[in-house]
C-alpha cells in the first residue's frame, strides 16, 4: 500500500497501512522559507500510540527469531530505496526544513550509505566466550557465554535538522540487532521521516517491525517515553528536552545526543587563512542550525585582529535568501529561534561587543553576525545559538581557553588550529569533550566514527558501530560442566 500524497496529509505507518487519526486531528507542517503549508501529519491520540506501541512490541520476538543476514539483506534493499526515491524525499526535506535542494539530496544519499555500512558491520556481532579460572575460587569447568541480544522495542525519536540522517542513524542499528522499532519524528521534518518509512515498507519491512508515531512531542512524548513496552530510548535533540526524557524513562537505557557550544580555539601559529574558513563554514552552514556548528570563537590576542578580518572577508561572500535560490545563509526553522539569536545578539552589543559583521533581520531570516570582544557576561557566551550568529572571545593564552571551555555546560565537540601537533595534543588532553578536531572544523562523522556528547550534551555513543553496541545487551549462560 502506497503512502496517500493527496490533500498534503500524509498518514502514519501502523502495521504497515498508512492510517490517519481517528479523530482526524492533524498539525501543520510549515515551509520555513515562505510560511507556505507543506503538509500535515496526524495528530496522534494516546490510544493511537499505544496501539502502535503495543503491536512493535508483539512482534519483536519474531523479529530477533529472524536470520541476521535477512535483516541486513532488508537494510540494503531499504538503502537502494532511499536511492530511488532521493529526489522526492530531498525535495521534502528542502520544503520542511529549508535546506538547499542539493544539500537536503545529499542528506538522502549519506543516509542510504549510512544504512548500507550498518548493514555489513551489524553482521558482525557477536558475543564472547569466558572461562572460570581466572577468578579464585572458579574452575575451568564454569564457563560463560555471553551472548548480544537485543533490548526489545526501541523508541527512537530524531530533531528536525536532519529528518531522513538522524532518523535512520537510530532505525538501521536498533533493526539490525533484532529491535523492533517505534519512530517519532520531529514534527517540522515528519514528512520526510514517512516518506523515508515509505522507502523501508517498500523494501519488504515486515508488518509491525516498525511503527510510527506523528503529533507534538509536547502532547504525545512523555506517554510514550514512559510506554511500559519501551525497552530502550534513542534520542537526537535539544538539552532540555533530553534531559526531560532521562528523568521520565527511569530503569530503561536511554542514549542521547544534545546540544553544544563546539569552541575553535585558534593558537598563534596557526594557518589563519584555513583556520578561518573553517570557522565559516563549520559556524554557518545550515545557519548554524546544527548541533556541532562551532559556537564560539578562542583566538589568541596576538592574532585575534588578522584572524577577524579573514572571518569577515569570508562572511562577506556569504549569499543570504531563501533555500529555494541555493543561499548559503536561509530562513531559521521558525520565528522563535530567531528571536533567541536576535536576543543574544542585543545583550551581546548592550554589554559592548563589536559587530564585525551585522546580518538582515527580516522575520526568520536572519544574515550572519559575527561579534567581536565577547566576554563572559553576555549569554553568546555560554547559551547555544543554533542560528546564524558566531561570537569570537580573545584570550591572552591557552589555559584561558581551556579554563572557559570547561566551565561550559556542554561538551560535545572543539577545534584546535596549530601547526604543532604536540599544542594540539596537549590541549586535547585537558578539554572535556566527545571530539577534538584537529585543523578543522566541528562536524559529525564519517559516520562509522563515535560521535559522542558529554556533560549536557549527550549521554552513550553513536556513530555506527557504537550505535549498533547501544541496541544490544549481554545475556549471559553459565555452563557448570
Ligand atoms: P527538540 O525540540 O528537543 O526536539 C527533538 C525531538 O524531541 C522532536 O522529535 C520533538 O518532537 C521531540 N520531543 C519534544 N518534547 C518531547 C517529549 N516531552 N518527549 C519526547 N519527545 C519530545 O530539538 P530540535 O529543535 O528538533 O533540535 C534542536 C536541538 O537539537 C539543538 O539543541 C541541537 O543542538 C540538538 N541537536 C543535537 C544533535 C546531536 O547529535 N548532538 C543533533 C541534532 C540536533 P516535536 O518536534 O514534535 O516537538
Ligand atoms: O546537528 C547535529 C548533527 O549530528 C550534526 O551533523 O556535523 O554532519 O552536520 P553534521
């Protein structure tokens, strides 16, 4: 059965028929470009949910009872439908979240490969085999095997700035361990999380393996983080939200990936030229609505004057429009989150920080600011952004940078620019983060790489092969021969 296209809404998936809400109740998904309806999804009631909840649950022992080359034959049929079907789901992704055709196209692709690489590693786990003698007392004749097995029924619950990635980052580890699978999707991005189920169903996902659930995470996210038929979480979004979704799960694994406040911290001997075109693009792009744009800027005093000036030539080539014409800067996902970064900026200039570069504030849209001698009492400081806005702070040495790094509440990625290796190392060494980059900028991946939060902005790993680890549990079988 076909997902309906008609009238812009598009169902749910439940047992694989693509359903509407009883009540009929829908939310409307909004183009951030124009504030044009793309669609609407159903608004789901508890007993939907539960319903959809509860069924994932019956059949997941079937599911594990499956043959693990048969769930990694599905994941690549799943890959080579996301393939067929790029340029839809990318147009989707394009109108929902406004990014560039070519950029939310490439999102499709990245995906179908992630899918195709969990596919071949999920084949190989396996678990270990422990003799008994090593502990006194035991004998060789206790043995343990312990054996992976999957947690059950995971709930995975993706944000909307990578709608088709982030979802299937969570999908494919959790299907091919032997879970069986419910998907909230972000609602601004859900469209394009059905259509990418829609690829999944067509690849021959069996009935109830995976079900989904649509409607404001507000009204139908806790009931279903508490679900008693949850047996695990998997969680891509803000702190508060993640931190909010810990404390309601209780005894079940939850994983999560948060928010940060990623620092490029640029040393005197650095190659400013490609120090500070990485700073561009790994703030900018995406208008900096990603979890791992760099955040803040930590430049030596001795360079901070020439290091500004390449980053303002660089956001002076910098195109702002909508995603429809290809800008690099576009419209935020909505007004709200604009309105955060405008206020960021204002406190910012209130409290005397130099604007090296002023953007267009035109509703959601908002150009690239870049502020200069920020200091500590103002909130771009410390507050993530997640818009078109870069703050550089000037230290006068390398502890000053470590000592402001640490003293954040997050701690997911950071940037050192050096020539010398042996700085890099050194200061990577005291930074307390998931990923040091070296001479580059903050960013996810390749995606078989951990990638990973600490302090407020994560808790476990992804990254394929951790994010297959994260789907299993040990069970362990003592033989007393
Ligand atoms: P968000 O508002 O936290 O939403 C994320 C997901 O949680 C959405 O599916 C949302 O549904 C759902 N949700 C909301 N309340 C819930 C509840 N009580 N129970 C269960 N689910 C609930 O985040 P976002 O705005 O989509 O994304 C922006 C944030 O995510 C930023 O802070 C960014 O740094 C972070 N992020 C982190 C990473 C990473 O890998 N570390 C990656 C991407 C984004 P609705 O959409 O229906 O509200
Ligand atoms: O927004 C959070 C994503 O995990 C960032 O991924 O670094 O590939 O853009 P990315």
């Amino acid at each position: 059965m076909e997902l309906k296209r008609s009238q812009k809404i598009y169902p749910y998936l439940f047992n694989n028929e693509w359903k509407e809400s009883d009540s009929g109740e829908t939310v409307q998904i909004k183009s951030p470009d124009d504030g044009q309806v793309v669609g609407e999804v159903p608004a789901m009631s508890q007993e939907e949910v539960d319903r959809a909840v509860q069924s994932t649950s019956v059949v997941q022992e079937n599911w594990e009872a499956s043959e693990g080359h048969e769930r990694s034959e599905l994941l690549h049929r799943w890959a080579d439908e996301l393939e067929k079907m790029a340029d839809e789901i990318g147009q989707m992704i394009h109108l929902e979240v406004g990014k560039t055709p070519s950029s939310a196209k490439g999102e499709v692709k990245r995906t179908a490969q992630l899918i195709r690489h969990t596919a071949e590693e999920g084949l190989r786990t396996h678990g270990s085999f422990i003799q008994g003698d090593a502990f006194p007392g035991a004998s060789k004749s206790t043995k343990a095997m312990v054996q992976k097995v999957p947690h059950g029924v995971v709930l995975a619950i993706s944000p909307f700035n990578y709608p088709v990635n982030l979802a299937a980052s969570k999908i494919a580890p959790a299907l091919i361990t032997g879970n069986t699978v419910v998907f909230k999707p972000a609602t601004q991005g859900a469209i394009s999380g059905l259509l990418m189920v829609e690829a999944l169903v067509k690849a021959g996902l069996p009935k109830g393996v995976l079900n989904v659930v649509t409607g404001r995470g507000s009204i139908i996210g806790d009931y279903v983080v508490t679900h008693p038929k949850v047996d695990m979480i998997t969680f891509t979004g803000g702190t508060s939200t993640g931190q909010h979704i810990a404390k309601k799960a209780s005894m079940i694994p939850v994983v999560l990936e948060l928010g940060g406040k990623d620092p490029a911290i640029v040393l005197e001997d650095a190659d400013l030229d490609k120090a500070a075109k990485e700073i561009v693009g790994g703030a900018l792009s995406y208008s900096g609505q990603r979890c791992t744009a760099i955040k803040r800027v930590m430049v030596m005093d001795k360079v901070a004057d020439e290091l500004v000036a390449k980053i303002k030539a660089n956001v002076a080539e910098l195109t702002v429009g909508t995603s429809d014409q290809n800008a690099n800067i576009t419209p935020m996902i909505d007004q709200k989150s604009a309105d955060f970064v405008v206020s960021l900026i204002e406190d910012a200039k209130k409290k005397g920080a130099t604007v090296v570069s002023e953007g267009i504030q035109e509703e959601n849209l908002l150009g690239a600011t870049v502020l200069d001698h920020v200091t500590e009492d103002m909130d771009v400081a410390w507050k993530e952004q997640f818009g078109p806005v870069l703050p550089i702070m000037r230290v006068e040495n390398e502890l000053e940078a470590i000592g402001l790094e640490k003293r954040n509440e997050y701690g997911l990625q950071a940037s050192i620019f050096t020539k010398r290796i042996e700085n890099a190392f050194a200061i990577a060494d005291k930074l307390n983060v998931g990923t040091v980059q070296v001479n580059g900028k903050t960013s996810r991946g390749p995606d078989h790489f951990p990638f990973l939060g600490v302090k407020n902005s994560g808790q476990g790993v992804q990254g394929i092969g951790r994010s297959i680890d994260s789907m299993l549990r040990d069970k362990v079988l003592v033989l007393n021969l």
